[in-house]
C-alpha cells in the first residue's frame, strides 16, 4: 500500500541498497507459490559455447557433468589430475552447486601430452569430452545455458498457464539474480564499505562487490522503466542493441521505422552498466537514467575509480525456445538463455518460488552462465 510505497521511496532517496524484493514486475506480482531446487535434479543446467573445439593447440577443453559440486572445487580437481597451476584452469562461466550442469572447463598444458582425467570421476562428477582447443577458454566466452527446471509443491497456480505465455511472448526483465549480490545482500554491504575507503586485498573478492554494486544500479534503472510503463517503450535518445549483437547505437529522433524495429524484436532496449565515460543513450532516456541513478552518486563514483567502463545491457531478456508442461503439483519448465543471464529472472516473474535450503550459499553467479 502507501506506506509501502513510502518506505520504498525514501530508502531510494538515501541512495541505500537496493534489495530483489523491491523491483518492480513486468507482468504484476505472481500469486502462485512453489519450491525450486527440492533436490539436485530439479535445476539442469547445459552450456552451450556455441562452437565446437578445433582439436588441436595447447589447450585442452573438458566437459563435465557435475552434480552438487562447485565450479571452482572441480576445476581444482582437474588441475590436479593434469599436474598443472590451478590458475591454469578456466571455465566460461560459474554455475550452481545445487544442481546438475553440464559446462566445460579449459586446461593449460603446452608441450604436454593427454593427462589421464578418469581418476576425478566420481557419482557427482563424469567427463564426457576432452578436446584440445587453440585458444584459451574465458569466462563469458559462451553462447548460453539451456535450463530445464522442476518447480515442485504448486499452490495457487491457476493463473500460471496465462503468465507462461505472457513470459513466452513479452520476456521478463533482465534482472542480475541474489546468487549476484550474496547471502542477505552482503555482497553490496561490502561494495558500500570499500566505497567509503575500506581496502581489499583479494582481487577475486574486490571484483566481486565492484559487480554487485554496478549490478544493483542496472537493476534500479530496469525497474524504475517498468514501474513508469517504459519496458517496450521507446524514449527518445535511447540506446538500442542489434539482436544477437553487442552492436548499440542512439538515435536522438524517435522515428516510426526504429519503433518498428524495436516491435518486432530487432533491437532491444538497454539500460547502462555503470563505468566510466559518457553514457551512450541521450536526450530524454539519458535524463531518466541520471535522475534514477541521483541518489547513489558515490555508487556511481566508486565504479569509475575502480575503473570500469560504460556498458550497456538489455533491459528485458527472452527465454528462447520456451517448452512447459505441468502435471499436478509440479511444473516442468525448459529454456535457453544468452551468456550472462539468470534462470531465476525468469522464475521470479513467473512464481513466488522458495528455494529449498540446503546449508550452503554459493557465493558466485551461479547460475548466470557468466
């Protein structure tokens, strides 16, 4: 109610941190209830690079099928079968422990022959390929991740059949997931701390706030476009992005033939990633994103000095190749989505979906793919 929306207005007005539960929903807040990862093999995970390894070069590419284990913890596994540097392992992106994915990692061995990887398999872990590639696996460096998710324990769901089609045909917004900001949001807690002069050591932790902050700034921004009905609307001086590209630009002039081509899904609208240099939209849609963006200027300003860039990223994200089937209490539930987006994006417009909890939080982008 008002008070609600009071609240909400005067914690965005001290520029304090912006937490999941207050963004706003494209398609209204969802009523049905259920339960998301009740075990391993409710949430299945499959990386798509996009191409295949070439089959020779010095370094070796793995895929893994893992089940209830960390990104990081099997890469060091592989490092030791193959007797190399754990640094000389990499993958394209981390995905979840709670779940059974399937991803490839990259090992480093020049002048070395075929190590013998069989003594990491295990109930939990298979390799399933190994493939020598001429470049060097890094992170992003995927197309996607097919998701195939059970979402067990349905309550209230009499309108979710209406909400997959609408998902199916509008998308959801492209909300970085909690897996980005950590547990209870502490991720940002320590963003806000280093900001305010708080020296941190480690690179990897560094980094890892320095994404949660500039995460929270781009979800601010699609949120506020929502609540103001300007999610598949064009304001002038946006910045577009050519589908299937990084490729953006600006047009200062609103014409019927740029609508037209944000109708039929030709570009995308964008929101900035917070960075140093101008902002790459314009006119009145550079107005809009300054005037979210008033009150964390120090956020804003921490960014720059730490040396990011301006970026942009899609405001809304399409499932593709969305296929669902529900059968009592529990709903079926496949897609694919580009590097660096969340299953859970997708599963918060559509249900209020409690995730079963298992004693441990993984602190990474699980299942961003990125």
């Amino acid at each position: 109610g008002a008070q609600g929306r009071d609240r909400h207005r005067s914690r965005r007005l001290t520029g304090e941190t912006m937490m999941l539960e207050q963004l706003s929903y494209l398609h209204g807040a969802p009523v049905a209830r259920g339960i998301l990862k009740a075990e391993a093999a409710d949430f299945v995970v499959n990386e798509d690079l996009g191409f295949e390894p070439c089959g020779e070069g010095e370094h070796i590419f793995v895929r893994v099928r893992k089940t209830g284990e960390n990104t990081a913890w099997v890469a060091g596994l592989l490092a030791d079968a193959a007797g190399v540097n754990r640094n000389a392992v990499t993958w394209a992106g981390l995905k979840d422990r709670h779940a059974v994915t399937e991803q490839w990692f990259g090992i480093h061995l020049p002048g070395k022959g075929e190590p013998d990887l069989s003594v990491i398999q295990s109930d939990s872990i298979q390799i399933l390929q190994a493939k020598r590639h001429n470049k060097k696996l890094r992170v992003g460096y995927l197309k996607g991740n097919h998701f195939t998710l059970r979402l067990t324990g349905l309550e209230q769901a009499g309108d979710l059949e209406a909400r997959l089609q609408a998902i199916a045909a509008q998308g959801v917004p492209n909300y970085y997931g909690e897996q980005r900001f950590g547990r209870d949001g502490n991720n940002l807690d320590a963003a806000k701390a280093m900001f305010a002069g708080k020296r941190i050591k480690d690179r990897n932790k560094r980094s890892l706030y320095l994404s949660a902050a500039r995460s929270m700034l781009f979800n601010a921004i699609v949120s506020a476009r929502i609540e103001q009905g300007l999610a598949h609307q064009l304001l002038a001086g946006d910045c577009v992005m050519l589908r299937g590209s990084h490729s953006i630009f600006s047009e200062e002039v609103l014409t019927p033939e740029l609508e037209a081509r944000l109708a039929s899904g030709d570009v995308q609208l964008t929101a900035p990633q917070w960075g140093r240099g101008r902002l790459a939209s314009q006119g009145a849609a550079a107005e809009f994103e300054q005037a979210v963006l008033a009150p964390y200027a120090e956020w804003c300003d921490g960014l720059e000095k730490a040396g990011l860039d301006q970026d942009r990223r899609p405001l809304l994200l399409k499932p593709e190749q969305m296929s669902w089937q529900q059968d009592g209490e529990v709903l079926t539930l496949s897609f694919f989505l580009p590097a660096g987006a969340f299953a859970t994006s997708v599963v918060r417009e559509l249900m209020q979906a409690e995730e079963a909890d298992h004693g441990f939080r993984n602190p990474t982008d699980a299942n961003s793919g990125q």
